[in-house]
C-alpha cells in the first residue's frame, strides 16, 4: 500500500460522487457526466482552500506594508547579500510575513493535481485500472475511460494520441491555461497593487517572475498532461480569476488602482472630494490637524488691547 493511496481515494471519491449526482440528468456513459465530476471536483478543493487563500492576502498586504522597511535594508546592505538576506528575514518573521505566500495555493494543489493525473492516467490502461473507489468497477472504469470532453477521451494526453481531435482539444486548454493564469497574474500586479519602484523591489520582481514563468511552464508541461487534468486546471484558474477579481473589486489593497478607483465611486455617490473622504475615513488625521492650528494660535503672540483715552 502506496502512502499515497488514501489522497488516490480521496480523488477518485469526489469524482465518482459528483459522476452519480450528473449521471441522472446527463446519463451514466456520458461525457459531461465525467467531464462535470471534475469540475466538481474543483469547487470542493477551492473551497477547502479558502482559509488559504485569505492567508495569502493578508501576507499580500503585509508585505507592500512592509516595502519602506524592505528598501531600507536593501540601501543598507547592498554590498553585503548575505547580510541583506538575513535582514530581511528576520522582518519578514518579526511581521510574520512569507513573500512565498502566492504560491500557497499551487503548492497546496500539487497533490490533488498528481492525483488526479495518476486516476487518469490508469484509465489510459488496457485494460483500465483506477485508485481508490474506482479499484475492482469494471464498468465504472470502462465509462469513465470511454468518457470524452469535445470528442477527446479524458484520460488521453497530446504526446500520447495520434487523434487529431485530442491534440486540437489539449492545444485549446493549454492555450487557455496559460492565457488564464497570465491573465490573473496581470490583474493583480495592474489593479491589486500598490504602485512601487521598480527598481530593487523583490515583491515587484518576485510577481514579475511568476507573470511570464508561470504560463511558459503550462504551457510546456501541458502536452504531457490527460484532457481531465487540463479541464481541472483550466476550472481552478478561472475560479481564481474570479475570486481575485471579486476581492480586488470589493476589498481593494489600499494604495492600489483598483481601491483609488473605489474611493472614487463613494465620494462621487457621497458628493464628496476623494480627499474629503479620505478625511471623513481617518477622523483622527483631521483632529489631529485641528489640534495643531489651535497650539499655532495659542503660540501666537497675543495681541494688546488700545487703552481708551
């Protein structure tokens, strides 16, 4: 027994759970029925990665918080790396902080994904053989490796077919996996983030990376993979798109664009200025301004009364 074998189980349980809940409205041999299963299968991880995600925001925003103190210790330490290195470290443990933080949910992926590629690719087999609750089902196996997404079986790969239909249909959701995350990683760096300097910042760099890396790795690696993991990751990238979106729309980074652009819309709906706004938000900003024109004219040599004559 594999130490894998119970995340194989996992897998394959939510799939055919999802297959028995669509296969009465789609039919048990049907494509969809399998195709849908997977997309399923999505919506269940993505919501057990919430918390996850929510982590990786707030890591997000501690660090462009972070950024003055993290170019400071660059300036200070240019010369020496190793010492900048652990400078920097050490703030990011002070503020309990990861620059990591946005590979999280891929890394946290990673092993429904091998998963999902090892179910599928066993249902490739002749005969076809499956992990956990597809083990033993002969016509469980047999529908699920007979189940096509647009004509391509779901267990066929781009290297592992002579099928034109399979390659036009692994080329379109390589394409659009790559599309989708180079896309996502554009919205985030152009409306969910602060404008920064260029020049030394890591985080700026770091997401710079991760915008053209990212896809070039999907987009390579996509040719070895089934139609089924395509479909799964093609879905969890727009659920991504969407929920970044939504967070960028509705919770912007202060500093951002995209939280310039709210502050906007609520002054425009209250009549007000963005800077009146700003003030309205921050009553301690005003007070404290009130404050120091009254020490000012405490400060202010008093003027002497003319004596009546």
């Amino acid at each position: 027994m594999s130490l894998l074998d119970p995340l194989y189980y996992a897998v394959s349980w939510v799939v055919v759970f999802f297959h028995n809940l669509l296969s009465g409205i789609f039919g048990e041999n049907s494509g969809a029925s399998w195709s849908l299963a997977i997309v399923g299968l999505v919506v269940v991880i993505r919501i057990l990665l919430i918390p996850l995600f929510v982590k990786q925001i707030k890591s997000q925003r501690a660090l462009t918080a972070l950024q003055p103190q993290m170019k400071a210790i660059q300036n200070k330490f240019k010369d020496d790396r190793q010492k900048q290195s652990e400078e920097l470290m050490k703030l990011y443990k002070d503020h309990k902080t990861n620059p990591l933080a946005s590979c999280f949910p891929i890394l946290a992926q990673a092993p429904i994904f091998f998963a999902l590629f090892r179910v599928l690719n066993g249902l490739g087999d002749t005969p076809p053989r499956g992990f956990g609750v597809l083990e033993g089902e002969t016509e469980l196996l047999s529908s699920a490796a007979n189940a096509k997404f647009f004509g391509a079986p779901i267990s066929e790969t781009f290297l592992g077919t002579d099928s034109m239909t399979v390659r036009i249909v692994t080329v379109f959701l390589i394409a659009f996996m790559s599309a989708s995350t180079f896309t996502t990683q554009r919205q985030l760096m152009v409306k969910g983030m602060p404008k920064m300097d260029s020049k030394n910042n890591m985080m700026l760099q770091q997401q710079k990376i991760m915008l053209y890396l990212f896809p070039v790795i999907f987009a390579v690696s996509g040719v070895n993979f089934p139609v089924g993991v395509l479909i799964y990751w093609s879905t969890t990238n727009l659920w991504t798109w969407g929920q970044q979106y939504y967070v960028i729309k509705r919770n912007p980074t202060p500093g951002s664009p995209a939280f310039e652009e709210l502050q906007k819309k609520k002054a425009a709906k209250l009549g007000l200025t963005p800077e009146e706004l700003e003030e309205l938000n921050n009553p301690k900003k005003t007070n404290t301004s009130d404050e120091q024109k009254q020490i000012g004219q405490r400060q202010q040599p008093k003027k002497k009364k003319k004596k009546k004559n």
